[in-house]
C-alpha cells in the first residue's frame, strides 16, 4: 500500500515541494497516486486528498489545483479511480460508484499512513462527481479535517432532469444494453463521456464540449491522451446517486463552491444540499461547471480554497491571538 521499486524519485519543483509517483492498493488493484511534499516541513503537514469527476482522469488540471496546495505547505495526493487513468483494473471505463467509494478510503487511509504527514488532519477534495463521492463519505462518517466540493453532484434526480428527456432517452437504451452485458459478463457498451449537444453522451450540454477541451488543452494534453467514454450501465444508474442524503450529518467544515450557471449541477440543488451541513462555507461564482478549472476563474476559486483551509486546516501553527 505504499511506494515500491517502480514509483520514480521525488522531483523538485522550484524548491518549494517536490513529486513522486506512487500507489496505495485498493481491493487488490493499483490506484495510481501522485504524491507532492513541501520541501520546508519541519513538523508533520496536513494532507489533501484529490480525485476528478465523472469519467475523468487527475491528470486533467487537478496538478495545477496540487501545485498550489503544495506551495502552500500542504502534502497533496492526486489519484486516479481504478479502471481510469494511470490506475489498474479491469474492464476499463467502467464507473462503479461504490467501488469509487472504496477508492477514496483506500486514498485516504494510504494518506494517512505516510510519513510527515498527521493522520489527523486529512481534507478530502472532490470536484463535479466526486465533489459528491466527498459529501457521501464525509457523512457516512469518514474522519476528515475537513471537505473542499468544487461544483459538486448532489442529486441524481437534478442531474437527469439538467441533462433533459431527449438526450436520456438516447443514453437509455446503452445503458440497459451494457447492464446486461455486465451481468452475462460480457465487454462493456461505451458511450461518450462528452459530447456536442444532440449527440449520445452523458453530458451534452453546450458547455460541456466545448469546457471539456478547454481542460485538455490548459493541461497540456492532446485529446487522445486518455479514453473519452465510460461504461453505459451509469446512465441507468447515476438517477439513483444522491449525496445530498449525507450533507446533514457531515461533521467537520465544508466547502461548497458553486456556479450560477451550472448546467450539470443546478445551482438551487447545490445550495439546499449546502444549506444541511452543520458548518458549511458557501461561494457562488458567476460561470458554467467547467469554469473553475481555468483562468479567469480559477485564482479566484483557487484562492477561497486556501483561505478556507488556512482557517479550518491550518498548515502552520495558528498565531495566538
């Protein structure tokens, strides 16, 4: 569950934090795991614990939300879910909300258990559909420090009804086919992740196209870099996923932050589930779901994250007052 002969050396990174590639096993696969350490730390750091939305991979601007962490003396671990990305598991693509509820304990105990880091000071963060796996697990009674959900799903029924009666009708009938070839054990029927409107996807919101290669291109990737499709069987499946069921008994502080136009995560859904946590700090930012990850809102939403983890999770020792 830890760092083996094939995890590369700790890079530095203009001398305030340096990388290393890593793994923490989750129900006998790999999840692969970036870890970052701030190079200064002279007492043991509170840890961010990051993962991407729906379908998606870390290496999909989540660097650059770690980069600034990291700079501000916090330790960071960016993982990608079995299935996707750099981590194992079989067959690819295939979006398992419990089984990504595994994942984020399996990060979270791997974070946890490494050295200069204190195991009590654990933040989880998650943005579109992990911002809701974060909600879900900090109720269910995770012990975190604290929780950051950058437009987070929080309704499965709000998020059909965004995607509208057309384009769920066209996702229906692969989604019934793939759950059917899951349990004849046969390979997985894809379909988009992302897509124009009027075409079969699970987000084909105006924005969505469009905000997807914006995040390609502001990472540095080329559009083939990683699979643009997921296993159909969520369609049938995401409806029933609320995580707002949890948000009043979420015990530590919140995060939410949240934009107006958000055509994936209506903002009215967002804010009532906000409105359930005990110590919740809501901001609502003008913009659509993809906004936050890229200039010019990003510093913005960047900065409210280190003003909120500073006051809540603090990197350094409090001043007395």
């Amino acid at each position: 569950m830890c760092r083996d002969e094939e995890s590369t050396m700790a890079e530095p990174f203009n001398g305030t934090f340096t990388t290393s590639e890593e793994w923490f096993d989750s129900s006998g696969n790999r999840c692969a795991a970036r870890l970052y350490r701030p190079t200064a730390a002279d007492r043991p750091l509170p840890v961010v614990v990051m993962a991407h939305g729906f379908g998606s991979v870390r290496a999909l601007r989540l660097y650059a939300y770690a980069e600034r962490f990291a700079a501000a003396g916090y330790a960071v671990v960016v993982f990608d879910y079995r299935n996707f990305g750099d981590s194992e598991g079989e067959p690819r693509q295939v979006l398992d909300i419990a089984m990504q509820h595994e994942d984020w304990r399996a990060a979270l105990d791997y974070a946890r258990s490494l050295e200069g880091v204190d195991p009590t000071r654990v933040v989880a963060w998650g943005t579109s559909f992990a911002g809701g796996h974060v909600i879900t697990i900090a109720g269910q009674g995770e012990p975190l420090a604290a929780v950051i959900a950058q437009v987070p799903h929080v309704s499965g029924p709000a998020a059909v009804r965004s995607t509208g009666l057309r384009p769920a009708l066209r996702l229906a009938v692969p989604g019934i086919r793939d759950t059917i070839a899951a349990l004849l054990g046969r390979e997985p029927v894809y379909v988009n992740s992302v897509d124009r409107p009027g075409q079969t996807a699970m987000m084909s919101s105006p924005d969505a196209y469009p905000g997807m290669h914006t995040l390609l291109r502001e990472s540095g990737l080329k559009e083939d870099a990683y699979p643009h499709t997921v296993a159909a069987r969520i369609a049938v499946r995401i409806g029933l996923y609320s995580p707002q069921r949890w948000a009043g008994k979420i015990k530590c502080p919140v995060l939410v932050q949240i934009v107006a136009q958000d055509a994936i995560t209506p903002k009215r859904v967002a804010e009532r589930a906000a409105g359930q946590m005990r110590h919740a700090t809501v901001r609502v930012y003008e913009g659509g779901h993809f906004d936050p990850y890229v200039e010019p809102l990003f510093d913005t939403v960047m900065a409210d994250q280190i003003e909120f983890l500073r006051h809540h999770v603090p990197s350094l020792p409090k001043e007395p007052e």
